[in-house]
C-alpha cells in the first residue's frame, strides 16, 4: 500500500521549508512504499504532496504525484481496474505517456 503526505497552509503564504518537510514525511512512510517516491509543490509553496510508491502498474513510468499539462496534480493509492477501458473511451485525442491508471484519471 502506498504511502501519501501533504501540507498547505490555511493562509495565503508560503510553507516555510515546505521541500524539507515533504522529504521528512516519504522518509517516515517508507515502509508503506519501497518501490520509489515523489514530491510535488505548486508554484507559491502553499501546497505540497509527498507520495511512497508500491508498484503495481506501470511499473516503470507510474510515478507519483503526476502531473498534467493544464496545471492539475494528483496522487492517490489505489487501482483503476477499468482503466485501458476508460483509456480506449477517451480516444486517440489524449496523448497518454504511460501505461498507468494514475494519468487516466488525470486525464480525464
């Protein structure tokens, strides 16, 4: 099961160290994903995910938190079971470059 950590901040500045603390928190979950780890802040530091991989899909490129073009970021721990369904529903016009579930959802 993967491990997942977050800060933001109630006001409207940035999160003093906001990197540091991130790293500190996939440190303390290590044990709940072996298989690698991710950080993502948005622009301002306000906002902050800290995410420990178990690989299961994708093994290769599946890495968390995943981000899109537009600007949204997501992660989560879980499985799309339906996702190469949900994948061939969204068509040729998505430019997909995993095989993950995770950017399907973010996808759509």
């Amino acid at each position: 099961m993967c491990g997942i950590g977050g800060a933001h901040t109630l006001g409207n500045g940035e999160i003093p160290q906001l990197i540091k603390k991130l790293e500190v928190l996939n440190k303390l979950q290590t044990h709940r994903g072996p298989d690698g780890s991710g950080i993502w802040t948005n622009k301002d530091n306000s906002v902050g995910f800290a995410h420990r991989r178990l690989s299961i899909i994708d093994v290769e490129n599946g890495s968390q938190p995943m981000s899109h073009p537009s600007g949204n970021c997501v992660t989560y721990n879980g499985e799309i079971y339906n996702y190469i369904e949900l994948r061939e529903e969204l068509g040729a016009g998505w430019n997909f470059s995993t095989g993950s579930d995770t950017e399907v959802l973010l996808e759509s």
